[in-house]
C-alpha cells in the first residue's frame, strides 16, 4: 500500500484529505509539525513514505524550509514532495525550495489524487 504522509497544522484539512485518500487506497500518516514529521520520513523505517504533502506555512519552521531539508538529505531526496498552499504564487514557491509539485488551497479533490497519481501511481 503507498503511503503518503500530510503535513499541516490545518486538522479540518488533514482529516478531510485522510478520508479521501483511504477510500483511494492509499495509506495516510498525518502529523501537524515539523517535529513529528521527524520520525515517519526515515527512509530506514518501514513506515517511509513514498510522497509527502506538505503545507507552507507551519508553526515553528516553514514548510519551504522543510522541504529543502528533505532535498538535500540523500535519504529523503527522492521522496516527491507536493507543496501546499493558499498563496498566490504556490508554484514559485514550490519550485525555489525544490518542490516537485505543487497545490493550491482551496483544491479540488480530483487535482488532488491526479497529482498524487503523477508522482506515485494510482491505487487502481
């Protein structure tokens, strides 16, 4: 089962994406801070996810900032990362921190699972 993990302090978000993306198939870990996020991107745990959503406004460190953590990390490098956000320029922003895609808020739950399906392949 692929497993994508969310990222986002918005728990209305985070639920309403879990519900979806389970009645896709995909397995959901979901974690509303940096810190937590931690643990479940270890590539060497069998919990590693194969995409990661994540938010860009967060609490304690911005989500840009995470996200190229992840990059330049050789064991998170290749995990996709879909960047989400409300602002206007979602797609800059998610390019200048190495993003492989982006979302913005408020989306459609089509795009959604179109973009999830482009990085790691459909449930179906």
């Amino acid at each position: 089962m692929k497993k994508i993990l969310i990222i986002d302090d918005d728990t209305a978000l985070i639920e309403g994406l879990q519900i979806i993306l389970e009645d896709e198939g995909y397995s959901v870990v979901a974690v509303t801070d940096c810190q937590s996020m931690l643990d479940v991107v270890s590539v060497t745990s069998k919990q590693a996810p194969q995409l990661i959503m994540l938010d860009f406004r967060l609490p304690f460190k911005d989500g840009g900032e995470v996200a190229k953590d992840l990059k330049r990390d050789k064991q998170t490098k290749k995990i996709p990362i879909i960047m989400m956000s409300a602002s206007h320029n979602t797609k800059m922003i998610a390019e200048e921190v190495g993003a492989d895609d982006f979302l913005e808020k408020p989306f459609d739950m089509d795009d959604v699972l179109r973009c999830i399906a482009r990085h790691v392949g459909s449930t179906s």
